[in-house]
C-alpha cells in the first residue's frame, strides 16, 4: 500500500521513540523523583553525622543601673585587719559572689556560641531511616523503568495507528478518483442509454460516502499526530510527518510468556509493591522506636560579653569568658497520649494496605492476560479471514479485468471490482494493526514489553 508523499518534518519509528525518550514530560518526572530519593538517601547518611550550630544573640535591656564591682567586703576586711582566711579567701568570695549576681543585669548582654550534637543511640531510627531511603530510591529507579516502557508503548501505539491512518487516507483518495470514473463513465452511459439513473445515484451516494469517510478520517489523521508529538514531548507541527511499517503478524515472533511465576518477576508494578511493603515494615519499627530512649552527646563554645554600654567589649579569653562544656543527653518518653501506640497502629495498618494492593494486582494481572491472550486469538482470526477476503477480491478483480478486455464484462462491473480489492486491503490492513495492538498488548502484560 503506497503512502502519501511526506511534506515538512518526518520521522521514523525510531526517530519517535529516541525522542521521547529524551522528551517526555512523564519520563522527565520520574526521572526528577529518582533525583530526589537519592537527596533522600544522602539526607538519611547525613543524620548519622555530627550536627554543628552556631548561634549568636544580642540583647538590650533597659531600666538598669552600672554594674560595678567595689570589692566592698575585700577592702573592709583590710582595713578592719581581719585574719588571712577573711582577707584571701572569703572577703573575695562574697564579693565575687555579689558582683556575678549584680552582673545579670548588664544592660547589654550578647553571646556567640557553636554546639555540637551526636546522636549515639535512637533506637535504631537512623540506621532503618537509611534503609528505608534506599529501598525508596530503588523503588524510584523500577518507577523510571516501568514509565519509560509505558511511553515506549504509548508511542509505538499511536505510531501504529498513524500508519494505518496514512495508508487509509491514500487508498480512500485513490477509490474516490475511481469512483470519480466510474460517475463519469455512468453519466455517459445514461446519456447513451447503457445505464439507468439508478446506477447514477448509486455512484453519486457512494461518492459521498467516500468523500465523509475521507474527511473523517483525516481529522483522524490530524488529532493522532498531535497525540503522538504531545506523548513525545514535542508542540505541535503542522507538517510533521512519521513514516514506517506495521509488525509483520507472519514473521513468527515468539508468544509472550503467561507463565505467572515469570509475570510476578517481570512487572514493574509487582516489584514497586513489594519496595513499598519492605519500606513499610520498616517504618513499623521505627514508630516503636517511640517506646525507647535516645541518647545525645552534646558539646559546645561559647563567648559571652555583658556590658554596660555597647561599646565596652571584652577580648575572647578561654580561660575568662568563654564557656567550655560537654554532656550527654537521655531523653524517653513515658507518656504521650498514645500517640506512639496509635502510630504502630497506622504503620501496620499501611503494610497491610499494601499486602492487599499487591494480592489484588496479582489477581488483576491474571485477569488482564488472559483478556489480552483472548484479543490476540481474535485478531489472528480476523487476520486469517481478511487475508481470504483479500485474495478473493484478487482473484476477482483478475478476472473482471480479463473478463473486460474481451468485451465479456462491462467497465461498471470492472471499476467495481477494484473498489471491492481496495476496501478488503483496507480491512486487511485494519486486522494487521488490531494483531499488532493485541500483540504489544500481552507484551506489556505480561512484563516482557521492554
């Protein structure tokens, strides 16, 4: 069957395929997914690390006097000649005493400060935490698999119908210029009185008829090449064009595997299901992990300057004025309203979910295999019987035309006979897709659709 000539842009199957591959806005999501559940896996490695904060305040409180530190008590004790113990030890001490009392209100009090914290036990939250991230960047990567395959088959699909679109289109153009014929040569028979005028308006309504269909089926033609760009990722092009062929149903091709020990391994959205329920019984764990402590190393430097005015800083001195300090941190809760209870609950409650998501695909998949398995009978039995029909119409149309050249047949009866070889090439065709489409179809049911 001769396709129409191609004008502006044209690709080929393969043209198509490599484009959306690169194109399609579904791929280019799932891909960005990936990205992200990578970041996740990173983020989970990440709590297992020091955290290091750094903190710096300023504060301004009004209201206040100076403080001073007199060393009342220190003098007094001098003066007053008391013992070594009172003038050393406790005259000093008091008076530090006071003036650190005093010195809380300075009227500008600033500090800055870096924490350090470890996590040294969380009931096991980080080390899950991690796996539970990696289980869901390979979740991610089988997505990006599974979405590549459905818009390979999206676009072979529609490939497909577009060849058949373009092929009908010309066999549609070439029978109306037929049956253009056969209207001219029954006018002129029925001027001559060979025909009658039933035979015109016979001619005429098929005529229309082919006319209706062939506008329809350019429409047709239109809306699926706008369909195959958008499934590309591409805008649209009003000249665009695809060229190419249709499976060969007689080229022997291998039937699918239905095995459904082989389709639990193969289908993507089993094995999805079975990352997403490994993720699950995860996150069981770390919701009881509410039940236990954590323990926190904390360790920290931190400058503190208390003044009277804010220009008045003191020079950071490790020994003077800046804070040293290490600790570790035990915290475990005993009571929190049963949030953590009702937690486990929902977690093994979504595992569940899940389990029966999974039992359900199963039986699903059982389903729509054997359907596709039925399609695919059908449409080999169609294949069959318009194969008859186009060698029928073949060998019809052969002896019309030898019948013709002798005067035996009439030219009416000879430009039927072709009409009759055009249309069941055009069935036949029809079936060549309809085989195609359920081949493809048990294809992707049963998980060998690459």
């Amino acid at each position: 069957m001769a396709l129409p000539a191609l004008a502006g842009q044209a690709y080929t199957r393969e043209d198509a395929l490599k484009i959306a591959m690169e194109k399609s806005t579904t791929i280019k999501s799932a891909e960005e997914e990936l990205v992200s559940a990578n970041s996740q896996v990173d983020a989970g490695y990440g709590n297992a690390m020091p955290s290091i904060d750094l903190s710096a305040g300023i504060t301004r409180i009004f209201g206040l006097d100076d403080v001073e530190n007199s060393h009342d008590l220190t003098n007094a004790a001098e003066n007053m000649g008391g013992s070594d113990f009172d003038k050393q030890v406790m005259a000093p001490a008091v008076d530090g005493l006071i003036y650190g009392m005093k010195s809380q209100g300075y009227r500008w009090q600033s500090s800055v400060g870096l924490t350090a914290t470890q996590i040294l036990y969380a009931q096991g939250k980080v080390g899950t935490g991690i796996d539970i991230a990696k289980i869901y960047r390979r979740l991610k990567e089988v997505n990006l698999e599974n979405v590549k395959a459905t818009v390979k088959y999206n676009v072979e699909t529609a490939f497909d119908q577009l060849i058949y679109l373009d092929s009908a289109v010309a066999i549609l153009e070439a029978s109306i210029a037929q049956t253009q014929q056969h209207i001219d040569y029954v006018n002129g028979a029925v001027e001559s009185g060979l025909a009658s005028e039933l035979d015109q308006i016979r001619a005429q309504l098929q005529l229309d008829q082919l006319k209706s269909e062939l506008e329809k089926t350019k429409k047709n033609q239109i809306l699926a090449r706008n369909a195959l760009l958008n499934t590309m990722g591409m805008d649209w092009e009003a000249d665009v064009q695809f060229k190419g062929e249709l499976r060969d149903p007689n080229s022997n091709l291998p039937y699918p595997d239905t095995a459904m020990a082989n389709v639990k391994k193969r289908r993507k959205e089993l094995v999805m299901l079975d990352q997403s329920e490994e993720m699950l019984n995860k996150n069981i764990s770390i919701e009881e992990g509410g039940y236990k402590p954590t323990i926190v190393l904390v360790g920290g430097l931190k400058y503190s300057n208390n003044k009277n005015e804010i220009q008045q800083w003191d020079a950071p001195d490790w020994d003077k004025n800046i804070n040293k300090y290490v600790g570790l941190n035990l915290t475990m809760n005993l009571f929190n309203g049963m949030k953590t209870k009702e937690a486990v609950v929902q977690a093994k409650s979504k595992l569940r979910d899940t389990q029966i998501q999974k039992e359900t695909a199963e039986r699903g998949f059982r389903m729509q295999i054997e359907s596709c398995a039925n399609t695919l009978e059908d449409a080999v039995r169609q294949l069959e019987l318009q194969k008859r029909q186009v060698d029928l119409a073949n060998r019809n149309y052969e002896l019309t035309e030898a019948s013709y050249k002798v005067g035996k047949s009439t030219q009416l009866d000879y430009l039927d006979a072709s009409m009759t070889l055009r249309t069941t090439k055009l069935k036949y065709m029809e079936a060549v897709l309809n085989w195609n489409n359920a081949y493809n179809a048990l294809l992707q049911a049963t998980g060998e659709y690459q």
